[in-house]
C-alpha cells in the first residue's frame, strides 16, 4: 500500500516532541501525581483563613500555584503520551487519571473565590494597595468582582467541580471513537494504489490532483463516521448538556452567555460573525465557479473543493517551512525569530510527522514550566507550512505570555489564541507573495490562503451556526439525534455550496456528517466562531505589522505578553483593533474576496 504509516515505536526520535523534558519517563509522572494527591490536605488548612491577613491570602496562592504548576505538568504529559498513540491503553489510562486528579484539585481549592467575595472586595483591593504579594492580583479581583454573582456557595463549588470529571466522558468517549476505533478503508487512486486513510493522512489526500484518491478517501473518511454517527450524536448531545447544565448552575441566560460573560465578550460579536458569513455566501459561490473552471469540471463535487489546482503538488519539506516562516515573521523582531528557530528545529517542540494511532488535528499545548509543544501530522506540503505556521503563532504566545506574566496570568483564552496563530499564516502569506515569483508558487499560497478561509471562513462560522441550534434546540427541552444532526449540518452546508457544488445521493449523508469530525471543538462551549474573530482580527492587523511599523509591533508584541492580565477585547484593542465593531469582520471578507478574485487571475 502506497503511503502506509508507521507505528510509533518506529518513529525517530529526532522528529518527535520533547516529552522527556516535561517527566523523564512514567514513573516522574506517578510521583507527580502522587505528590498532588498528598498535599491536597495542606490546601485544606487555609479554609476559614484566607481573610485573617494579607500574608494569609498570599501564602494561599503561593501555595494553591505550586499545586497548579505540577498538575499542569501532569496533564500536558499525559496528553503528549496519548494524542501521538491513542490505542495505547496505558497512555489512555493516564489521561483519565490525569483529569481525575485534576477535579480532586479543583474541589480542593473550591472553597477559595467564595471566602474572598466574603472578604469584601474594597479590603481585598486595600490589601493588594498595600502588599507587595498581592499587589498583581488588581486585575484578577477585578475579574471575579464581575463575576460575583456566579460564584456559588463553597459547598456548591465543590460538587461543580467534582462533577467535571464524570461530565468529560462525552468528549472522551467522542475522541476514542474518532481516534481508536475507526478503522477507514484505503483511498484508491486512479492507477489502482492504495492510499491509508487516517486521521493524520485525510487532509493531504483531499488536496490529490487524482480526483479518483480524493474521492474514494472522501467516502472512506465520512462513511466511517456515518457508521458510527448515533454514537457520536449521543456524545455530543452529552457535552451539549453538560454546558447547558453550568449555565443553569450558575444562573446564566444561555450556555452562549456562560462561554462569553466570563470574558466580557458581547453576544453581538458572536452574532457580528454569523451575519457576517451569511451576507458574504455569494464570494464562496463565485469561487466554486472558478474552482470548477481551473480543474476542468463539467461539475464540482464536495470531494473537490479543497483540490489541488496546480498541476504538479508543491513539495515543501519540514525544514524548508521553518525558514520561510521565519522570514515571514521577521518583522517581529530577532529575538523572536531567533526563540522560534530554535524551539522547531533544535528544542523539539514540534511532534511532526505522521503514524499509526496519532489523533486528528493540530494544537498547541504546554504550561509554565514546560516547552510550548505543538502536535501535528507534517505531510511536506503547502498545506502543512501553513498548520505549523498556525501552531507556531500559538507557541510563540504563549512562550511570550509565560515569559512574561505571573502564574496567573499565563493563561490566555481562545478569542486571544486564534488571533496570534492568524497572525503567522497571514505573514508568511504576505512574505511568499511578496518575494516567490514562481507562478506555481504564488498560486500554491493563494490556494494555501483559500484553504485557510475555507476552514475559517465557512465550516468554524457553519459549525458555530450549528453550535448555536443545538444547544437552543437542548435549551428548548427538544432531543439531539444523528438524524438532526446530520440535516441541520446538510442545510448548513448547502447554504454556502449554493447551486455551484453538486450534493447528490450519498454525498448529501457525507457532508452532513461534518459535526461528527470535530472531535474536540463541539465540546468546547462556542469556542469555534473564535477562528473566525481571529482571522479577521490578524487580517486587520497584518500590514502595519508586516511593514515594520515600530509602534504596530510594539502594540503586538505587548498584546501576546499581556495573556490573562487583561480582558481580551482590551489585549486587542492595544494591539490595534477593535473587535466590538463590525468592520475588521467584513475587511476579512472583502480580502477573501480579493483573494478569490486573484486566483481568478492566475487561473485564467
């Protein structure tokens, strides 16, 4: 069989993540955890305490920080473990421990935000005033102030938290499913070769200039989740409960304003995004159109409207990627080109390559402490210079941010994540354009770019349509089932496709099964409109960034620092935009208008 994957004991070390560097090996690991577990009655000498002093107060976070620190380690060691061999039982096993553990911790420190609202906000903001251990935390008071009135009794906060760990196995049982038991059939190429299909090999296979490979690994990737469509549905109806179930426990409207409330997100940026995509389907149809044109098509199938339009694919090695971002984001300085280099080609942050049993997908993960990893599934192409560029804005932020801030604020959230990883892809879009000028090259990277659009300009704004139906539809007291799924994400995908994309028959069930391959985005309550706020964020931020504008990369630079020590509408407005209105939204689509009217261009 052409392209047949490794299993991973016989991956190179050298191509694979750091994860030695985060434990040793599983017994650091086990000692870890057992160091949380034994220390969890320390936590408990503080409760009654915390407002005695301001030296009470700090030593609790002094002390719930060193806990937090080692559990972060603990997670992102047994999530490296399983994402690159999911049918690894023992890997699995941890994962699950891992979280356990985590919903212990938790409970344990549940008591605190109610005994500091109990405290009083005016002391508290007294005590940070006057101590020089407190003195960080004016943001994070001010942060629960807000929130006050979803902060429930201690008693209350622990059962919540506790509940978190049996309240995952939707999502778990989801990505076992997708990642383990799915067994897909091998693509067929035109001359008879047999491709694998697998999490780590679909994207690539639906980019083949063989329409034949396309289709066959098209079938093979939706039949397969059809097959397994109720199960999953039963999944997703369960994450969908669970957050339905948060939002009613701490009194919130909806679970659209449990995601965004604690953010101080306005509901009309969500709402922007959606009215947005709907009022710009017609740009999508006019590229089907020309789609269709540039590949020769009496008629444009689903299975080709990621095809490759090139007549020959544009090899692009791991390496070779890392120099062209590097150029494309030397505007942001050297230290910063210098650190990325590094950590992709020395560091080994980067978890490359294909093999038997790795999960779908591209992300980013690490904590203080830790390398800012990145997982991935490199197939030396365009496509995948364009994931590890996404990944490596996501690292290069987070190295940035836990550089740079106090525990606390290390974390950031998803509206801030998706703009620094838009930033990269747009300039080394930029940089290509600009200094390659092979025809092949600069259709590869528009098709590169419309690639990118296609995921965040048309199936994130559709899946967060159906995001939005479904946990109304649940609200509403009515039942999620794959047939519902299956017709509302048809519907969906039928809105954009238009009358340009030929849907018959079986392929109707196939792109209907969409929902069903987000194995983790559905269960992250309305995280994917946030691709689509962060395109156009990096869309409005790009040029002056990318002319070498000191104050523009100055701003941005002290946007991915800032992370969690400030709301994310304010860490973008001083990066330089304003996501409240509605203009950077419709500029990103009037650029992906552009870029469909280029490719035109070069296709003619």
């Amino acid at each position: 069989m052409a392209g047949t994957l490794p299993v991973r004991s016989d991956v190179d070390k050298r191509f694979t993540w750091h994860s030695e560097s985060v434990f040793p090996d599983e017994s650091g690991w086990e000692q870890a955890v057992e160091t949380i577990l034994a220390r969890l009655p320390d936590l408990a000498e503080f409760k009654g305490h915390l407002g005695d002093s301001p030296d009470n107060l700090a030593d609790w976070f002094d002390a719930s920080e060193r806990l937090q620190r080692l559990m972060g380690k603990v997670t992102v060691y047994s999530t490296m473990a399983y994402s690159v061999d999911t049918g690894n039982e023992a890997s699995f096993a941890r994962t699950d421990r891992a979280r356990t553990v985590a919903a212990q911790l938790g409970a344990a420190t549940s008591f605190a935000l109610p005994e500091m609202i109990a405290i009083g906000f005016p002391k508290l903001r007294e005590w940070v005033a006057g101590s020089a251990r407190l003195a960080h935390l004016t943001h994070y008071f001010d942060r629960v102030e807000k929130l006050q009135k979803r902060i429930r009794s201690a008693e209350v906060e622990e059962v919540l938290t506790q509940a978190s760990d049996p309240l995952a196995t939707a999502l778990s049982v989801h990505g076992v499913m997708a990642n383990t038991d799915l067994r897909f059939p091998p693509a067929v190429a035109a001359d008879g070769t047999e491709h694998e299909v697998a999490q780590g090999t679909i994207a690539a296979l639906l980019t083949s200039t063989d329409r034949d490979l396309r289709r066959t690994a098209f079938e093979s990737y939706a039949d397969e989740h059809l097959a397994m469509q109720n199960s999953m549905a039963g999944s997703l109806a369960g994450g969908v409960k669970r957050d339905i179930f948060y939002a009613r426990a701490r009194a919130f409207t909806s679970s659209l304003a449990a995601s965004l409330e604690p953010n101080h997100i306005p509901a009309e940026v969500y709402r922007n995004i959606i009215q947005a995509f709907r009022d710009n389907v017609g740009t999508w149809h006019r590229y089907w159109r020309i789609r269709r044109k540039a590949l020769g098509l009496d008629v444009l199938k689903p299975y080709d409207t990621r095809a490759q339009l090139g007549l020959a694919s544009l090899q692009v090695s791991y390496e070779q990627s890392v120099e062209w971002i590097a150029e494309g984001v030397k505007p942001l300085g050297e230290e910063y080109v210098k650190v990325l280099r590094q950590g992709a080609l020395e560091d080994r942050w980067v978890d490359i390559y294909p093999n038997k049993g790795k999960r779908m997908g591209a992300f980013s993960t690490g904590v203080p402490g830790t390398f800012p990893f990145i997982f991935m599934s490199y197939n030396d192409d365009i496509y995948s210079m364009s994931t590890l560029a996404h990944e490596l804005g996501h690292s290069m932020h987070s190295y940035y941010a836990r550089q740079t801030q106090p525990f606390i604020y290390s974390n950031y959230g998803l509206f801030q994540a998706e703009v620094a990883s838009n930033m990269h892809q747009a300039l080394v879009r930029r940089y290509l354009l600009a200094t390659q000028t092979d025809p092949a090259i600069q259709l590869a990277v528009i098709e590169e770019a419309m690639a990118n659009f296609y995921r965040y300009f048309f199936i994130m704004p559709s899946l967060a349509r159906l995001e939005l139906e479904m946990h109304e539809h649940v609200e509403r007291g009515a039942a999620i089932t794959a047939d519902y799924l299956n017709k509302l994400m048809t519907d969906l995908m039928m809105e954009v496709y238009g009358s340009e994309v030929e849907v018959t028959g079986r392929d109707r069930d196939r792109i209907g099964s969409t929902w069903a391959q987000f194995h983790t985005h559905l269960y992250s309550n309305f995280y994917v409109y946030q691709y689509a706020t962060g395109i156009a964020a990096a869309d409005h931020l790009v040029e002056p960034v990318a002319s070498g504008d000191p104050k523009a990369v100055a701003s941005y630079l002290a946007f991915l620092k800032s992370a969690g020590s400030m709301y994310p509408l304010e860490g973008l407005r001083m990066a330089g935009v304003d996501m409240l209105s509605t203009e950077p939204v419709n500029a990103a689509f009037a650029t992906l208008a552009r870029m469909v009217s280029r490719l035109e261009e070069l296709v003619r």
